[in-house]
C-alpha cells in the first residue's frame, strides 16, 4: 500500500467513527430518538435543516420525528460545515 491509499483509509476510518458518535448522542438504545435529542433538534432548526452539535463536528439532518428518522445531509467539521450554504 503507498502512503496515499492509507491516507485513504485513515480518512473513511475517522469519517464511520464520527457517525457512530453522532449516532450514540441521538438514538436511545431501543433506537428511538432522545428526548435531549429532540429538544436540541428543535432548538436548532435553520430553516431548511436542523442542526445537531457533536464535539467539533456539525450534522444536518432531516427529522421525521414520529418514525424517529434521522437522515444526515451534511457532517463535517465546524469550521467547514456551513460554507457554500
């Protein structure tokens, strides 16, 4: 493998492990949603899509509260994440 193809991998690696972050912060364990979660969906409705904050990443999502469906749009780094919005 050259250094590039690892880099690669390192990337996809960080990427699966801030949606199981993401993940953990807004499902219950029977994979419902939060009620922390709902109210911070609700807090941060930007219009068109909510926003949910984990660490120093932001995630909109799409919210079918009664399914409990999140649908994530966009994750990335706060710095990032709104830019071109």
């Amino acid at each position: 493998m050259t250094n590039v193809n690892l880099e690669h991998v390192h990337r996809e690696v960080v990427m699966i492990k801030q949606d199981v972050e993401l993940i953990k912060n807004i499902l219950s364990e029977e994979g419902k949603l939060t009620e922390e979660a709902k109210k911070k969906l609700v807090e941060h409705f930007e219009g068109d899509y909510y926003k949910l904050r984990v660490g120093d990443y932001r995630a909109l999502v799409d919210v079918d509260f009664e399914k409990s469906i999140i649908l994530v749009q966009v994750l990335d780094h706060r710095n990032r994440i709104y830019k071109g919005r």
